[in-house]
C-alpha cells in the first residue's frame, strides 16, 4: 500500500494499530511521480490500482481531476 496526501499519517497509525506495516508514504504530491515511484514496487503482471478511500483535496480539484491524472500518468508510462 502506498499511501498519499493529507489522509496518509492517519491511515498509517490505523494500519500500525492493527499491525499491518506493508505501506509507505509517499510525500510528493505530482500524480505522475506517485505513479512513476510505485510502478517500481510493482513486478510484471501485478496489478496497481488508485483506490481512493479519502478526499484529496490537498492534491486534487476533484475526483474527476484525480481520474483523468492518475489514466494519464499510468498511460505516459
């Protein structure tokens, strides 16, 4: 899990509290770093999807913006 935005301290104390410490943050704020930083992580044939589960008003206009920029940056790669 990589984790973004405002949100992502939050979830990570959630996700510490349950134990579960497969995540990072991420602290850029570019859609097209984020994408390009964790297409690294991922091998051939894993599968990365953006699974909002928060607003992220403090990178995104709206989640249309953040559609539209997360299939452009996965396409320019």
């Amino acid at each position: 899990i990589v984790l973004i935005g405002a949100s992502a301290k939050r979830v990570a104390g959630a996700l510490d509290e349950v134990g579960f410490s497969n995540y990072q943050i991420e602290t850029s704020k570019n859609l097209n770093e984020i994408v390009s930083s964790v297409s690294h992580l991922a091998k051939a044939g894993d599968a990365v999807i953006l699974s909002p589960g928060f607003p992220s008003f403090d990178i995104f206009k709206d989640f249309e913006e953040r559609g539209l920029l997360y299939k452009a940056a996965v396409n320019a790669l």
